[in-house]
C-alpha cells in the first residue's frame, strides 16, 4: 500500500459506503486503523498523534458531511502547523457539482476544504493521487507543515490501476550554512539586549534553544504553540505575552 510504504503506520477514521475502497489492503500492509465515533474524533486523533510523534497524522474521512465534521481540527491543525493529511471520497467525476441532489452532494467540496487547509486537491486518477500524497508528505517534511486534504472521485476509487510508485527519497530540510550561523551568532553576542521569539517550530530544539538563551543572556516570548520551549519559571522569559499593549513595558 503506498501510504505504509512511506512511512504511515496509523490511520484514524470513519468508513462508509463512498470511501468504503480506501480501506482495502489496509490490514495486510500492517497499517492500524482507529475507528472513530465523529469525523471530528478523526481529525482531533490525527492531530494529536501527530503532536505526540513528530509523524504525520492521517485520517479517511467519507464525502460531502465528512469534510464537513472533518474541517474544526484541519483548521486547527492549519493555525498551530501540525503534519495531518486528510483523504476522502467525492462524488464521480461526471456528477460532480452537478446539483442533482445525489447522497452527500456538495457546492463545491475542494473549495470548502481549502478554506482550512495549506491546500487542498482533487486526484483524477491513481497516478495523480501517488503524487499528491508524495507532494504532501514532502511539504510536511521540509517546509512549514500545515495540514493537507485529498479528495478522490468514487469511481477512480473502485478502478483497477497500477501499483504505487517507490516512494521518492525523503527530503532535507533547509539548513544554514557554517559561515551564516557563525554570522549570527556574531551579531547575537554583540547585542546590547538581544531578543528571541520562540514558535512551535522550535519545539524539536528546546535544548538547544535554552542553552543559546542563556549564553546571549537575552529575554524571549513565545507563541502560544511555543509554549514549554523556554521553561516558564525563566527570569527573562515572558511567556505569550507580546500581543499585549503592556509586553514592551514588561520587558
């Protein structure tokens, strides 16, 4: 299957008469699936399965009211940067959008996804949807990872087509060169009274991030996502707190 294939072990959902194909091949490419009671439930697991592993947290979801319970923990998920990748059914391609009032039919269900999401995508074919999923798990891995929906027709769903691709090598995150960071550092050190901002991003490098806190002896806020980087109990560590009128006077 090609999501065990690149590296998901878990997917969280709901399975119904649209999206009924996704689930096949699941158990015997030893993918565990966690039955969900509310599309919401899925969305919400998958997100904090992501949260808890540093994985990206997968979730099937069924047509049209799917989405729909599906869309409070994508847009979470969008505003806090946390890996889920959402898939789901929508109607065939020749009655799409059609209005003819089929089970689950929608104005536009793409459209509706992308207003929570970093983007969302219809998948014509198996071809279309492999690289999709690539193109997301690639984006999750080295840039900004907001979450990500795919839709796929039900009848590209039931047809046969060719196995998956290799999954492509995984890419590197952008990393600064030695001379860049020698460079910063530099300007760090001869700073009167340095700053730091800390986000969720930094999270993986809380170590790091304190140990540089203190050899700088500068001050720092963080996100709400950032929260825990710096330990609250820092004497020059304000918290969340640099949207309020009085942060600059704290300081």
């Amino acid at each position: 299957m090609a999501l065990k294939a690149r590296g998901v072990d878990v997917i969280f959902g709901i399975p119904g008469v649209h999206n009924i194909e996704l689930y096949r091949g699941i158990e015997q490419a030893g993918i565990t699936h966690v039955l969900a009671r509310h599309e919401q439930g899925a969305g919400f697991m998958a997100d904090g399965y992501a949260r808890a592993t540093g994985k990206p947290g997968v979730a099937y979801v069924i047509t049209g009211p799917g989405l729909c319970n599906v869309m409070t923990p994508l847009g979470q998920a969008y505003s806090d940067s946390v890996p889920i990748l959402v898939i789901a059914s929508c109607l065939e391609r020749e009655h799409r959008s059609m209005g003819r009032g089929r089970l689950h039919e929608m104005r536009d269900q793409e459209a509706a996804a992308a207003t929570v999401t970093d983007w969302a995508r219809t998948a014509p074919d198996a071809k279309a949807a492999y690289g999709l999923i690539d193109k997301a798990l690639a984006e999750f891995a080295c840039a900004r990872p907001r979450s990500k929906y795919i839709q796929v027709p039900i009848d590209v769903l039931g047809a046969s087509c060719a196995p998956a691709p290799a999954p492509l090598p995984a890419p590197k995150r952008p990393q600064a060169s030695t001379a860049q960071v020698v460079q910063v550092a530099g300007m760090l050190m001869a700073a009167k009274r340095p700053l730091f901002i800390f986000g969720g991003g930094a999270k993986a490098a809380s170590a790091a991030a304190r140990l540089l806190m203190d050899q700088a002896g500068a001050a720092s806020f963080c996100t709400y996502a950032g929260r825990g980087i710096i330990q609250s109990d820092h004497p020059l560590n304000f918290g969340p707190t640099l949207p309020r009128n009085d942060s600059v006077g704290n300081i």
